[in-house]
C-alpha cells in the first residue's frame, strides 16, 4: 500500500515537471514574439503624438501673442495702447479707455506693477475684441480740461489707425473717475457705458443740465465698503445725486474691499457688463 501511494506521488512530481517544462518555454516566446512585437507596434504611434504634440508648440510660438503693444506719445503726453493682432474689418473692436489714479502714470517702463496691470488689462480684453488704451493724462489731473483733452486725444489717435466702433467704453479707477466723467459729460454721444472703480465723483459738481447729458449713457460702479482712500460714501452720495436728477447708476458693494482691492480684480465683471 506504501509502494502504490509513493509511485502516485512520484507520478504527480513528473507530471508537475513537465507541465513546468513545457510552460517556461512557452511563455519565453510568448513574450520575445507577441508582447514584444506588439509593443514595436505601438512605440510609431507614440512617436507620431509627441511629434504632434511638438509642432503644435512650435506653431503656438510662431503665432506669437494674439495682442499688441504701442507707446505713441500724444501732444506730448505718453499713451499705453494694446492692439489685438488679428482685426476682422466686418466686426471691428471697440475701445476702452482707462483713466489712471493719482498714485500712477502711463509710462513705457514694463517693469513697474502699474504698467504689469495695464498689460493685463490688455492682454485680457483684446481676446474678446477690445482695444484697451490709456493716456497719462497730464499725471495728477483731477479731472482738468488737460485730462479730457488727452482722452480725446487717445480716441482720435486710435481711430485714424485703425477700425474701431463708433462708440467707446470708459474705465475710471480713483481719481481716473473725475477724467473719465468729465470726458463723457463734454462728449456723450461717443460714449456707450462707464466702468467706476473705487472713483473719486465729487456729486456736488452735477446738476440737473449736466446729468441730462448722460442719461444715455450706462454706468456701473465697484466700490469696496472697506476703502479708506476714496470712502465708500462718497459713490453712495453720487448715486444718489444722480438718481434725484433722474439718473439710475448700479452701485455693486463690495463687503470688506479697501482702495487697492479694486481694479484689475475686477476685469471679468467690467467685460460682463460691456457685454450685455
């Protein structure tokens, strides 16, 4: 009975020992001739994408940025104005023009933040078909007929070298808000909208003649309940001076926003309201 359970077990261990035998070479050129067959196969196709991949790059770098940029200096006042590359003639862009704070000038040094934001402005709203520009205005201007004067300046510039909408929109940080709502006052049938962010307004210089000037005209302002340098109050009294006269302007409150937190962090909103 031992010898018979032994020659079975033995059987089992031969029989393991060959299947083992005639597995190992199996797999062995299962692997030299299916897998790595299939794998020469595929490394064309992966070559071929990265090869794709790589002349999409190139063609990216060789178009270049979609914007351009431009220092004309304008009646001897230094302008900042971004140009999208590619203008269709049958839906030519409009123009914004951005009025500075009494804290920044319009300059050609790229380096300095106020410039940074200016290009980001322009690199931003040149995608959807804007030109955005701005003049230095006479620096520290409050407003002052030089201020309006170089605003029109920068349109007509603009405009004779290249096709823009007829009207154009307004962006007013700070003090820019005096420039920017004296411009419109004088000219109101070339402006469409008024961007305000954080303006300086002076409500007690409106009357009922001036604002009727404007009604045509669409305004919005950004105004953080937090700012210090220009107070929160001073928006709420213009709307409200305006609103007598028969004026509605949208006053959007920004909880908790200081002077500084309002301008470029806006953009999106300003296209928004450009837009509809």
């Amino acid at each position: 009975m031992d010898n018979k359970i032994k020659d079975v077990l033995i059987n089992i261990l031969l029989f393991i020992v060959l299947v083992l035998l005639l597995a190992i070479p199996a797999y062995l050129c299962y692997k030299v001739f299916l897998v790595d067959t299939k794998a020469n196969e595929e490394s064309p196709q992966t070559e071929n994408i990265e090869v794709e991949q790589e002349n999409l790059v190139e063609e990216d770098i060789a178009k270049g940025p979609l914007y351009e940029e431009f220092f004309p200096i304008i009646d001897n006042e230094q302008a900042y104005v971004v140009v999208p590359t590619k203008i269709d003639s049958k839906n030519p862009p409009t123009l914004i023009i951005y009025s500075h704070g009494s804290n920044t000038n319009v300059t050609q040094n790229m380096e300095d933040q106020f410039m940074k934001d200016l290009l980001e402005y322009g690199i931003f709203f040149t995608q959807h078909n804007y030109i955005f520009a701005a003049s230095n205005q006479h620096g520290v201007n409050w407003g002052n007929q030089a201020s309006v004067r170089d605003t029109l300046n920068l349109k007509q510039w603009v405009m004779q070298n290249y096709d823009i909408k007829p009207n154009i929109y307004l962006i007013g940080f700070s003090m820019g808000g005096l420039p920017t709502m004296n411009f419109a006052s004088e000219n109101p049938e070339m402006v469409s909208k008024i961007a305000l962010l954080a303006p300086t307004t002076r409500a007690s210089e409106w009357n009922q003649a001036r604002v009727d000037k404007i009604k045509g005209i669409e305004i919005k302002i950004w105004h953080g309940n937090a700012d210090i340098n220009v107070p929160y109050s001073t928006s709420v009294n213009f709307v409200n001076t305006m609103n007598r006269f028969g004026k509605e302007i949208t006053l959007v409150t920004l909880q908790g926003k200081t002077h500084w937190d309002v301008d470029t962090q806006y953009m999106e909103d300003i296209l928004d309201f450009f837009s509809n």
